[in-house]
C-alpha cells in the first residue's frame, strides 16, 4: 500500500477504510500518491462519496463538486496550451531560458493531468479536483513558487545559467525517466494505487512483483524523486536543485522504512520475500529494515 510524510508534490490524508481527504494532518497520517505499491491500500482524496451525494455539494467549493475538477482541468489545459505554444516560438527566437521555462510548465501540466487520469481509469467513483493532485498543501505550492522566483532572479540578473545543454539534457533524461516509472508503476498496480491510505488490506490487494516492480522496489516513488530532482536541473536551477534533491531524499528516507513496516505488516512472507528479492530502490541512502 501506499503511505508517505508530506512532501513538495501532494499530501493526502487517510482515515480507516475512507476516503476522505484534509490536508493537514501529521507526517505519519499523511499520504502522498506515493508509489502505486505492493498491495498499496488506498482510496483518492476527496473520493471517499464517489456519487455519494455529489449532487447535494457546492459544485465549485467541494473537492468532489464536477464544476471544481472542470475548473481544476481547463486551468491545466489553458497552462499547457500556452506553453506549448511558447515552446516553439522560443526556440525560433533562440531564446533557450524561455525555452527552459515552456518545457517545464508542459511536463509539470503532463504530471497533474496523468494522476487524475490514473485515479478516472481505476476508481472513477472516487474522482475530485484532489486527483490533480493540486490542493491547498502550502507545502507543494512554496516549493514550485521557490524554483519559479529563483529562474526569474537568474533569468534577469545571471543570465549565463540558464540555456546551458548539460543542464538542460541532464533534466529532460530525468524527468522524462522519472515520469516514465511513475505512470508504469500507478498502471501496473492499477486498482491497487491509489492516492491515499486505506488501513485495512481489501480482497484486491497483493504484492505486485510484475513490470516495473520487478525491477524497482517502490517504481513511483523512484520516479517521483528523479522526476522533481529533474524539474529543477531543467530550469537551470542550482538552489533549487540542491533544495529540491534534500527535501526529497529526507521525505522518502522517512516515508519508505515506514511504509515497509506497514506492507511487511499486512502481507507478511510475501511481502518481505520480494523486498529481499528486488532490493533496487533507486533513491541514494534510503535503507529500510528489510535491506538488513
């Protein structure tokens, strides 16, 4: 299952068998779309009515309201047409920063738009403007307004950071790398992933040990931390870099051990025969208990 301390990207938050979401609560009750995983437990945020009662709410105000994830994913759709039109007409102009700045918001934009798909494909009675994985996590949006900040200052006052092709090619091997694993592991999982905790295991829970799972422990875990890595060595970030790469190494070096425990819990032998069959975790330093 799926469980995680919060982080730049999105945090979820679990009760026992629901799917109700609030976004601040503490570390260990918080999940974070983590890693499609091994019997991952898990109903998405927001989702927990389904159809349950969608028609009573504010369409525009409650997470499960259809006008608010209408909202949530034609404010998407609007950033990544700019973008995509940006993109192009930047290169043209040779203004490569600019370039830098487009290709990001696309990938960033592609990352929302594949969770919520993720969670309408598998659980579609759970969808909400939390399947984004955009909500009100000050956390999430401080970071991303951090890296922004920082390109603009550089852009402006050290221009000769940005444009550079190590860098640039650096960061698209990453993000796409990291995305590539990410989306792997939610549909290899499939109903099994989910975006937030469910504590008690459901009839369709299992160890996956197939596709991508064969190869890395906790495949959306490993492309969540390389995807945001990349996103800052894609802006030509260094700050932010070093910013995004620490803040991301503690949250999983936290978040995997803890999950494990809860996994070797719920599925026992089966779960702890294929730890120590796939040991690849892909994430530097992170050990858990059943590395030892």
């Amino acid at each position: 299952r799926t469980r995680c301390w919060p982080s730049p990207t999105m945090m979820r938050t679990p009760r026992r068998g629901s799917a109700e979401n609030d976004n601040n609560r503490s570390p260990r009750e918080v999940d974070v779309s983590g890693g499609g995983s091994r019997g991952a437990a898990a109903a998405d945020d927001g989702g927990a009515g389904g159809r349950r009662g969608r028609a009573s709410i504010d369409q525009f105000r409650d997470s499960r309201g259809l006008g608010r994830v209408a909202l949530g994913a034609a404010a998407i759709a609007f950033l990544a047409g700019v973008h995509a039109v940006l993109l192009p007409v930047a290169i043209m102009d040779d203004n490569i920063a600019l370039a830098q700045w487009s290709a990001y918001f696309l990938f960033v934009c592609f990352f929302h738009l594949s969770e919520f798909v993720v969670v309408a494909k598998f659980h579609p009675d759970d969808v909400s403007f939390g399947s984004f994985l955009l909500s009100d996590n000050w956390h999430y949006h401080a970071a991303a307004l951090f890296a922004w900040t920082e390109f603009w200052l550089e852009y402006f006052f050290a221009p000769w950071l940005k444009g550079l092709t190590v860098p640039i090619v650096v960061g698209l091997v990453l993000v796409v790398g990291g995305q590539f694993f990410r989306a792997a592991a939610m549909w290899t999982a499939g109903q099994a992933f989910t975006h937030a905790i469910q504590v008690d295991a459901r009839p369709e829970h299992r160890v996956i040990s197939h596709g991508v799972y064969a190869f890395v422990r906790h495949p959306g875990y490993f492309g969540w931390f390389w995807w945001s890595v990349g996103l800052a060595v894609l802006l030509g970030n260094p700050v932010s870099t070093v910013a995004y790469a620490f803040a991301s190494w503690f949250f999983f070096s936290q978040r995997i051990p803890y999950e494990e425990m809860a996994l070797t819990s719920m599925f026992g032998a089966a779960y702890t025969e294929y730890a120590q069959r796939v040991k690849f975790i892909g994430i530097p330093f992170v050990r858990t208990s059943t590395d030892r």
